[in-house]
C-alpha cells in the first residue's frame, strides 16, 4: 500500500469515525473466516459497518482527524489484529449483538470503544448491550403515560356501574316485598 492509498484510507476512517455513532474495537485473532463473514452479515442488518484496520491507520487517523485527547489514548492502546464495528444505527442493538457474538465467540475480545468521543470500557458496552432495546423502552414509555389515562377511565365507570347496582339492589328489594 503506497503512501497515496494510506493518506485517502485515513481519510476515509476519520469521516466514519465522525459519521457513526458507536465505534466497538475488538480483537479478532483466531477467528475463523465464516465467523467473521457471520459477524460482517449481523452488523450490516443493523445499520454497521465492519473494519479490519491497521493499527498504524488507526494512529495516524487519530492524530490527523482533530479527535480528542482521551480518543487519540484509546487508538494509541490498540494492539494487536484489531477490527472495528462503525454503529450508525440504534446503538443498544448493535451493542447487543456485538456482546452476544464475543460470548460465543472466545477469539473475538472486546476492547475500549468509543461513542463519539466519549470513551467506553469493554465493560461499558456490556452494560450498554444490557439495556432494553429502543422499542422496549418506547413501550415502557407509552405504558407509562397511559396508566394516569386508564386509572382516570376506571374511575369514571365506576360511577355508572354504582349506580346500576344500586339501582337493581332496589329492583331486587321491591320485586321480593311485592312477591311478599
């Protein structure tokens, strides 16, 4: 790879390094070929992109692209084969599905990520992939602001249905005096 091709490889890391929303680094060695062809198929559903990129790359994008100091100490402590998942979608479900092919996957191990430029421990995404998804919280909400409505509801029948019971309790009592 000349200089040319590494100077626009660069460029192009710092644009999706701007562009996605979460950035999961990740140590792949070991891994078989169709486990990575799996994991690229999983990501791509989701709105992701998969990376392999020379560590080298990853410093000079680091250094060229304006990024933050704490992001530039993140890139600087990658070693090793490295690949990235570039998130531009709902980060909780990526997060998921990153978390659940490293735990059937031992050679693929979670490193220091980032979310913008806020810096994420291994750790951290597994607590991110913890979180409900955005539909569950979306139903959580919804159940939420709909429980003042629905005990509002309850209360106004209650009404109506007292006074039909009451109403047949004296249908009742006048049918058995006039039986009487």
């Amino acid at each position: 790879m000349n200089r040319a091709e590494k100077v626009e490889l660069t460029k192009s890391l710092k644009e999706k390094f701007q562009k996605a929303d979460l950035a999961i680094f990740a140590n792949y060695k070991g891994l078989k070929a169709t486990q990575a062809d799996e994991f690229r198929k999983q990501i791509r559903s989701i709105q992701g992109e998969v990376k392999i990129v020379k560590n080298n790359l990853l410093h000079f994008a680091a250094k060229e692209g304006g990024m933050s100091s704490e992001v530039q100490k993140v890139m600087d402590a990658v070693v090793g084969p490295t690949v990235v998942t570039f998130v531009y979608g709902d980060i909780v479900t990526a997060a998921k599905k990153i978390s659940e092919f490293a735990k059937g996957n031992e050679a693929f191990q979670l490193r220091d990520s980032l979310m913008g430029d806020k810096v994420l421990l291994a750790a951290e995404v597994e607590q991110l992939a913890s979180l409900p998804s955005r539909e569950q919280l979306l139903s959580m909400l919804l159940s939420t602001m709909q429980g003042p409505a629905r005990g509002f509801v309850s209360v106004l029948a209650a009404l109506p249905r007292g006074l039909v019971t009451v109403l047949s309790a004296i249908e009742r009592k006048k049918s058995e005096a006039g039986d009487a």
